[in-house]
C-alpha cells in the first residue's frame, strides 16, 4: 500500500470546527506539558544537580540557550518539519514507524527501525509517569513559599491530588475537556503579564536573545556550561507532545496556538523569570513563582496546579492512545479498553495502564520527594525519543517525500547536532534518577519487542501444521460431513490456509454449519479505515465464505458489528444462532526448537495467559464462543 508523502490535509480535524476553536482546545491536550515547565526550568539551571552562580553573564547565557532552544528544537524542527511527517492526518513515533513499515520485510536495515522505533516508544511509558509527578509536586510546593509552614503537606496534598487525576481516568476527559481550553488561555495569559512586569524592570534581558551570550557561556565554562543543558532540556520536553498529538486537531491550529500564544507566553515569563534573577539573585530558588506579587501567591499556586493537572492529563491520554496503537499494530497483548466516548474515537480508558502509571507516579513522587530531585530524572527519556523521531523522520523523508538524501541528511544533521548535546548532557543525569525513564523503557521495549518476536514464531508454528484451504475444500467436497442449522464463524489470524480450531472441530465433532465464515482482522497501517473500506467478503465453496475486516490501528474492532455489515455484499449472519470458535494456544516453552531465549519464551507464554481474552477486545458475546485449545511447542 502507497501512503502520501504528505497527508493532503487542511489542519482542521473536522471542518465544522474552525481553527481558533482547535487551536483553543489545543492549548489543554498539546501544550499542557511544556506550558508547565517555567515553574521548574530555568529555577534548576541555578539550583537543580548543577547549579550555577545567577551572575549577569550565567543568566544571560542560559537565558539564550533556552530561548534558541525554544526556536530550534519546537518552532523549526517539531512545528514546521516533523510534523510534515503525519500518517493521514496522525502523529507520533508509532505513527511514523507505520509510515515506513519496518514489519514487511526482514531485512537488516528494517529490523534496526522497528526496534529504535519501538524503543523509543516505550520510553514515553516512563514519561508518562513522571510528568504527572514532577509537575504537580512543583506546582504545590508554591505553598511552602507562600506559607512555610505548609512544607509538611505538600507530599500528602501532592498524592491526593494525583489519586483523584487517576481515578477520575474512567470518567473520560471529555467531561472536562472543553474547559482544558480557556484555563490553559488563562494560564499563559498570566505567565506572560507576570513576565512583562519584570522585563519591563530589567528590559537589559532582551539581549539574550543574541546567540552570542550563549556561545560565551559555554566559553566561559566549558565542561560545566555543557552540563547545564540537562536543565535547559526541560523548557522543551513537552515537544513529542506537539506531534503525537497532531492526529486530535491538525497541523495548522497546532502551529496557530504556538506562534500566537504559546511561545510569545513562554518566552515572556522566562525573561521575566531571568530579570527578576539580575535584580533579586537571592530570589532565584523560585523564580516563578516569585514574579508574583504577595497578594497573588495563592492564586497563582492554584491557576499552578490546575495547569500542571491538565497537563498530566494530556500525558495519561497520550499512553492510553500510545497503548491501542501499538496493541493494534502487534507489538502488545490486547488489553482492555474502554471507549469514554461515543463522539470522539481518540478519548478511550484502559484501566490496566491507569493503574500501573498511578502506582508508578506516587511512588516516584515518594521516592524522590521534591520536584528538583525530579528533575534529575526527567528528560533522559524525551531526549532519546527525540533522537530516535529525527533518524526515522530521515528515512521519511528519502523513502516517502523522495528527498534528496544530502538535503535531507544536512536537515537531519542539524537537527541531530542539538538532540545529541542534549541526550549527552541528560545522561549525565543517570545517577540521579535519570535511570529509571531507561529502566522503565527498557523494560516495556523488553516485553513488546518479546511480544512481536513471539507471534512471529506462532505464525510459524501454525504455517507449518496448517493444510490449505483449498485441499480442504475439496476433501470435505468428496466427503461431506454433517451438516447442522446455522453459523460458525472461525476467528483466523491469517488469510491463508485452514484455522487449526477448523480441523480440531471437524476432527472432533465431525459436524458444520451450514454457513461457515473465516474471519480474519486486518490492522491497516494507517489511523483510520473508512466504514466504505471496512469489509471485504470472499464467497467459496461448500458454503464457506472469507470474510477481512479492515481497521486501523487508532480504532478498536467490533466482530458483530463487521458481520451486520456483511448483509451489503450478500453474505446474510444471524447473529442469535452464530457460535464464534476461537484457538486458544497452550505454549510451551522449549531449548530444542529454534525459537528466543528460554527465558523470553517464558516471557511470551506469560503474556499469552494474561492478554485479554479475544472474546473482549473483539466485543464478541462471551456465551457464544467455543475456545478449542492446542499445544504448541516454541
């Protein structure tokens, strides 16, 4: 299948939205997260692991390395080229891996994509906890400067606010969803007054804006001044957000809501946050929330946390979404999930990762118990994302666009030169805490590149037992079974070739239906499928028939609901006198048969028992099915 170099997409992800409604609405789902950073960043360049003396000439380079950052990495590389790279209209490192499709061949180079692609996925499982983490323990620790005597209660009031963001998961967003816009309008509308404030007394900030103050700085400090890039990291973490969340609202409100309002708000308040710096350097433990006047403390502390909330918010959704796709594209177990919403496709609950991102999220914030020790963790995972997003966003651009691989490789260099000083600075951070976003990643990339590997040895398995279809036809032609009243329907993995539940049934019942339906589900390598392009119907003999229900790998699938459409091509299913038979598979782990790793074998067997039984991901009538079981050596 060709897929479009560039999606011909307007932006407008619905055109009876315009763009100022999508690019408000954007403000809560994509910038959530680098909105929020102010509250910590430039406060951890001068007292984070690495602290820095707020000298007039540290505060200006910093300020300009921030401010480039800013440019190059969001405005140039994320707004105006990665985004180009949209799978028809959808973003993310998933996304752009089906674009390349590393699975349909078994050459070297494409397995090399797929794993980087899949590693750099499940590192985002690791940010996912720890943005809920550092942003709202920051945020609530405003308290301590307000009331020092509230210190105490900022872990408890930190961890309640996080039980009540997870367990509200299962309400769906979309409850409050439509007020994530105007708080996020009103959140950067204050940061940038608050910045205006202070620039307009210190206005010798503006400078900064010249490179120059940051070249000096690495200068002037060498080893020390690269080190700080960890901490200057932070002002851009939220950028994977931008493109993965590209798919909700389109290119051109994303791109709106940044140069209209988000980067000029950020800009501002770091500015602010560096004047206020020159002229109180005491006051640079909490820069941001000491632009605030006394009177304004509180409520900025609150506008604070019901930012940093919204912003957890988009990142929960975010691996939920990052979830369905890769268990739609064979890199996961099939898990639960949970539609919240009957207008929206995109707004979906799976519980299992709720949980486990709450249980992994307080522990974090227990753990480490201040957002500044936080700040050692965080970025090693989305900087080694954005790495591996530019080297597949390469191969993109030559494979699909037809680049010139020159242009595209200087484009790619440029980029690569930034992302690498980054990754090599926040990997200084390992030892204090940057190992578990690896850790975590590791050990999600561990157990979906197991999971692919596994269902390729199935695949394997079953090919070499399986008779084809035709022979089979035939053999039941020359020697007919019984025949009984209605209509088995025999969930197949692959097109091709007899089900092995078929020949156990036959072999064992020696009855069929007089309607027999193979059903295989195909995950397209595209978002979505169109309801026209759903259902392709094969009529055989000895009243069988093929029935492929195409998806695509941001939806969910729905068995009875692909066989009431059924009726359209001539192939009529009464669901009330339908049986579903399905193969359940006893594993057994083996050192005599090609395979994995034992222990990865184990692994895979352990993951089979425990995905979702078909009958719920299908949303197939549990009293209606027939699991037929087989052993199968691995």
């Amino acid at each position: 299948m060709e897929l479009p170099p560039v999606a011909q997409d307007d932006g407008q992800r619905g055109s009876d939205h315009p763009f100022l409604l999508l690019s408000l609405s954007a403000l809560g789902v994509v910038y959530g997260d680098i909105g929020t950073s102010p509250i910590y960043a430039l406060r951890e360049c001068f007292h984070g692991s690495h602290p820095f003396p707020p000298t007039e000439a540290n505060v200006l380079g910093v300020l300009s390395l921030i401010f480039w950052a800013l440019m190059i990495i969001i405005s140039l590389k994320y707004l105006l080229v990665v985004m180009r790279a949209d799978n028809h209209g959808e973003g993310g490192i998933l996304a752009l891996l089906a674009l390349l499709a590393p699975w349909r061949d078994r050459s070297r180079k494409s397995r090399m994509l797929l794993f980087i692609g899949l590693f750099g996925a499940a590192l985002l499982y690791g940010d996912g906890a720890i943005t809920p983490a550092i942003s709202v323990l920051s945020a609530v620790e405003g308290l301590e400067l307000a009331t020092p005597g509230l210190k105490p209660f900022v872990l408890p009031i930190t961890i309640t606010i996080l039980v009540l963001l997870f367990r509200f998961q299962k309400r769906g967003s979309s409850r409050i969803g439509a007020v994530f816009g105007p708080v996020m309008l009103l959140w950067f509308a204050a940061i940038a007054l608050l910045g205006i404030i202070w620039i307009v007394r210190a206005p010798k900030v503006l400078a900064a804006i010249n490179p120059v103050h940051g070249i000096d700085f690495f200068i002037n400090n060498g080893w020390r001044g690269f080190v700080v890039l960890g901490a200057v990291f932070l002002v851009v973490t939220g950028g994977e957000a931008l493109y993965a969340d590209m798919g909700h609202f389109g290119r051109f409100p994303i791109r709106l809501a940044w140069f209209a309002l988000v980067l000029p708000a950020l800009l501002l308040n770091y500015f602010g946050q560096a004047a206020l710096i020159l002229l109180n350097p005491e006051q640079s433990q909490q820069p941001f929330f000491n632009l605030a006047p006394k009177w304004a403390l509180y409520p900025l502390v609150v506008l604070a946390t019901v930012a940093t909330v919204i912003a957890s918010q988009a990142v929960i959704s975010g691996a939920f979404s990052l979830t369905r796709q890769a268990v739609q594209l064979g890199q996961c177990p099939h898990v639960h999930i949970i539609q919240t919403s009957w207008k929206e496709i995109g707004q979906i609950y799976i519980p299992s990762v709720n949980w486990l991102l709450m249980i992994v999220t307080i522990s974090l914030v227990l753990g480490f118990g201040s957002s500044s020790k936080l700040a050692g963790a965080y970025g090693v995972a989305v900087t080694t994302t954005m790495v591996i997003t530019v080297v597949l966003a390469f191969f993109v651009a030559v494979q699909k666009w037809r680049w010139h691989p020159v242009t595209a490789g200087l484009i790619t260099l440029l980029f690569l030169t930034v992302d690498v000083a980054f990754f090599g600075a926040n990997i200084l951070k390992i030892e204090s805490g940057g190992w578990f976003p690896l850790a975590a990643g590791g050990i999600v990339f561990t157990m979906m590149a197991t999971w692919y590997r596994g269902r390729e040895i199935l695949a394997q398995r079953f090919e070499e037992t399986k008779e084809p279809l035709d022979l089979f036809l035939r053999r039941i032609a020359t020697h007919p079974p019984l025949r009984v009243p209605g209509t088995a329907v025999f969930l197949v993995k692959q097109i091709t070739g007899t089900p092995p539940q078929l020949l156990h049934h036959l072999a064992h019942n020696q009855v069929l239906h007089e309607q027999v339906v193979l059903l295989t589900v195909v995950t397209k390598e595209v978002p979505r499928v169109t309801a026209e392009k759903r259902l392709e119907v094969i009529r055989l003999e000895q009243g069988f028939s093929q029935v492929i229900v195409n998806y695509g790998f941001m939806q969910s699938p729905n068995v009875p609901v692909a066989l009431r459409g059924c009726e359209s091509f001539g192939l009529k299913v009464n669901l009330d006198t339908t049986t579903f038979y399905l193969a359940r598979e006893t594993l057994i782990p083996s050192v005599e048969r090609r395979g994995m790793m034992l222990w990865r074998e184990k692994l895979f067997s352990f993951m089979n028992r425990n995905a979702l039984p078909a009958t719920d991901f299908f949303r197939i009538p549990p009293e209606q099915v027939v699991e037929l079981g087989t052993r199968i050596e691995i």
